[in-house]
C-alpha cells in the first residue's frame, strides 16, 4: 500500500527520512509528500495549495492510499478525506486531531514578514518535548522553516460528509488515548467524535515521535494499513 507522508508545522519531507526506511521493510511504500511553502524557498503559499498538493499525491497514489498527517497536517489529512472519500483508505493522526469546518489552520504563533518562524521551544516544554535532548533540539531549531502565513491563517472547508466514514487511527504521543477519546466524547473535537471509526493507539513518546521513535510509529502505521 502506498502511505502518504506529510509532516506538520516548520517541517518539510526530510523529517520522515528515518521512518521511510521502516515503512519499507514493512512491506509498504512510503511517500513523503512536499509541501509547498515548507522547504522550497516560497512564502506566498495558501493553505490551498497544500491542500492540492496533497490530493495531487492521493491522486497519483497506487490504489487507495493510507494518508498520514503529523500535528497541525492531521487537518490536511483529514482534507484528504473530505475530498477524496472514496479514494483514501484510511487516515492516520499523529500527535493532532483536524480542525471543523471554518477553523483557521494554524494560526498558532506571531507572523512576522509574511511567514510564522519556529517559535523556540517554550512553548513545547513538557511532554511534547521531553524526549528530545539537547542536540536534537538544535537539529530541529536549525532545519525548521517557517510557514507562509497564508497557510497558518487559511480557512479550513469541509464539505463532504462521506469522510466520517473513512476509518481513522489517532497516534497518541504526549497524550493517552483514554484523553484523546475523553477530548473527542466532550465536543472538543468534533469532526472525530462524528466519524464511525476512530481507533485511538498509544506511543510513549513526545510530539516529534518521526524523530525519537521512529521503528515504533513505523509499526504503528502499517498495522493502521491493515
């Protein structure tokens, strides 16, 4: 099975190069997918044009592929399946739910000249990135790229309700999955608590599991292709 691959905020394909190896042993053809405005150089990037990117992807995809979408990109994989319900697989949420219906992308941190830098990791202390030590919290911070602004503050629209039907595992990295399902069952995430499958799976790790733990989220991604 092909398994797209997109990463989330400040990250462009590279950030999956130690999982793509473990996919394939797995049997499964991992594909990356680049992002524009994340890691070409462009800055007058719309969420739009992610969007296209990524149906681009599903589109030339060998059958029906599992999308894979990391933090903030759950939306985009879950955009996925708005457009192309009958052509996904599955949906795999690393770390992130998707946002509803009108919802800004990520409009998350202060822009500045056009573009929302990493904002250091501050805002990320405490179990997003407590497993990272201090070279690769370097690592990061030097490879991270900023995203368009007009990525971050896109509107999100969902118009096609066949997606609630799409089968969806969520990675649970810096949170359990008994809070991920007590945040679904609450109302905070609504697209999810109104999909007919939503399997929750635990991984003991911090937001960057592609980074600390990549066998593990590996297995985790090919028994959801299953």
């Amino acid at each position: 099975m092909d398994i797209l691959l997109i990463g989330g905020l400040w990250l462009d394909g590279s950030a999956w190069d130690d999982v793509v190896p473990q996919i394939e042993a797995l049997g499964h053809r991992p594909v990356p997918v680049s992002l524009p405005g994340q890691g070409d150089g462009r800055t007058d990037v719309t969420l739009d044009d992610q969007v296209a990117a990524v149906l681009a992807a599903v589109d030339a995809a060998s059958g029906s592929p599992l999308v894979v979408g990391h933090s903030a990109a759950c939306t985009l994989a879950w955009l996925a399946a708005d457009a192309r319900p009958d052509a996904v697989a599955g949906v795999v949420l690393i770390g992130g739910f998707p946002w509803d219906d009108g919802k800004p992308y990520a409009d998350l941190f202060p822009v500045t000249d056009g573009v929302m830098p990493f904002p250091g990791w501050e805002p990320f202390a405490g179990p997003d990135s407590d497993d990272l030590d201090a070279a690769a919290r370097a690592a990061f911070s030097a490879r991270a790229v900023p995203v368009p602004e007009g990525v971050a503050k896109g509107v999100v629209h969902l118009t096609d309700e066949r997606r609630f039907g799409v089968p969806v595992v969520v990675v649970c990295p810096e949170f359990s999955p008994a809070q991920a399902q007590e945040w679904i069952d609450s109302g905070d995430v609504p697209e999810l608590a109104r999909a007919k499958r939503v399997d929750l799976v635990d991984l003991d790790s911090g937001h960057w599991p592609m980074f600390t733990r990549p066998a593990e989220l590996a297995r985790l991604v090919v028994d959801a292709a299953a």
